[in-house]
C-alpha cells in the first residue's frame, strides 16, 4: 500500500486519466493522488504549465470508465467550462453497491451524528412513515438510506443530506415536543426531497423548481415554515436557510 492506504497502481492510473488531458495542452502533471476528503471531491493546484490533482478516495477502486469520466469532469472544472459528468461515472455514484461499501468510511468522517434515528423525544422514523403513510413518499425515495440525529444541536442546518452517501441527519434541536410535529415531518421531508432528486454531479441549485413544488405538496407547507422560524434560539434569516 502506498500513500494514505491507496495503492501505487490507483495512483498511477489517476495520472494517467489526467495526463489525456493535460498533455495536448502542453501541462505536465506534477502529481495525482487520491485523498481523504470527506467528501465527494476533487481538488487541484496548477502553477504555470504544470498540475497536480487530488481526488476523493471514494473513487479510488472505482472501474476505470467511471474514474476517466470524473477526471474528464474535474477536468472541465479546473480549465473554467461547467464539468459535464459522464453516465458511467454518475450510475456508478448512484448505484447501492458505491454507497454501501463507501458510506461506512463517510459516517466515519461524520462528527456530529448519532448513528441513531431515535432520539431523546422523537424517533426520525416515525416521520418517515407518517410520510410515507400520506403518500408523500415513496418506498422507492428512502430506498438504501441512513437515517440520524445530529450528536449536538445545529441551528444552522436544521437537516442535512448526502446525496452521494444516502445519509440523512436530523439537527437534534428538532428532537423536542417544544417544536410541532408538523415542522419535525416538514424538515424530514425536505432532505427525502433531495433523497429522491438523487445524485446530481456537484449541483448548485438543488432547490430548483421541481424540488419546490415537490416542498409545496406538503400540507401546511406555510405554517410548518413558521414553526421552524419560532424554534427558541434560531434566529429569522437562519430559519430560511436552514434547509439544505
Ligand atoms: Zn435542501
């Protein structure tokens, strides 16, 4: 094993995907590894005709078509087009067998969760299924999916969600009798929302139309957003955005 527990021949072939594209511009690859990020990611340095790349580990024993089709992607990125993201690579990210072998190194590197749905008041499954129960959700949307309270409670980010990982977590400030039932399901419901948009390859507008009218079905979409603007300690402008 070689450098952060990869091994020599992942590295190598990391360089070569990257040295496609560096080369017919006359760019030497100083290096590329893959590194422990927690998340999904690629980053890169690149003095004057020269670069080095950094890639997730994530991707480190992925096949070869999707590993080219991320560098091609990353590729994109560093030289200022928007990174279009080959098939292979996004039904790889996407597929069970991806998140089940990875998502247990990513909890790993989560600090701030439970491992746990139930929390001192409220179980986040129980949501789920009122959910589910009001057809506001389907079997297909929660499909392969960890569940879990944040360990400390985060005003910030009343909900959080991987898309790449399936990981949802629940700030332990909605873990309270004290906040509506009504905005507890609202706040699980978003990050299912995200669950079932899936992977999409570094998006930046995850709240798009149809994310919002999905958000608007809910019923007493309003009121619960109300709720979550009343929640002791959290301040007005957070509330709005505290929903990733
Ligand atoms: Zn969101």
């Amino acid at each position: 094993m070689g450098r952060g527990g990869t091994a020599p021949k992942d590295d190598q072939r990391l360089m070569d995907y990257v040295s496609v594209h560096a080369e017919p511009r006359g760019i030497s690859v100083a290096g590329a590894r893959f590194s422990p990020f927690k998340e999904l990611s690629f980053r890169w340095k690149a003095p004057l005709n020269s670069v080095s790349f950094y890639a997730s580990d994530y991707m480190a024993d992925a096949p070869d078509e999707p590993l080219r089709q991320f560098v091609q992607g990353a590729w994109g990125y560093m030289y200022g087009r928007r990174g279009r993201f080959g098939e292979a690579y996004v039904n790889y990210i996407r597929s069970d067998e991806f998140v089940l072998k990875k998502r247990p190194l990513y909890i790993n590197r989560s600090r701030n969760i439970t491992y746990n749905t139930a929390g001192a008041e409220r179980d986040i499954c129980d949501a789920v299924q009122r959910l589910l129960d009001h057809g506001l959700l389907h079997d297909s949307d929660i499909d392969n999916t960890f569940f879990s309270w944040t360990a400390k409670p985060n005003y910030t980010r009343l909900g959080y969600c991987s898309q790449v990982m399936r990981l949802v977590a629940i700030s332990r400030v909605m873990d309270s009798g004290r906040v509506p039932e009504r905005a507890f399901d609202y706040v699980v419901y978003h990050e299912c929302l995200h669950l079932r948009q899936g992977y999409r390859p570094f998006d930046s507008r995850p709240h798009d139309a149809e994310f919002r009218a999905g958000l608007r079905l809910f019923p007493g979409w309003r009121e619960a957003e109300g709720d979550l603007a009343r929640i002791p300690g959290m301040r007005r402008r957070d509330a709005a955005e505290a929903l990733r």
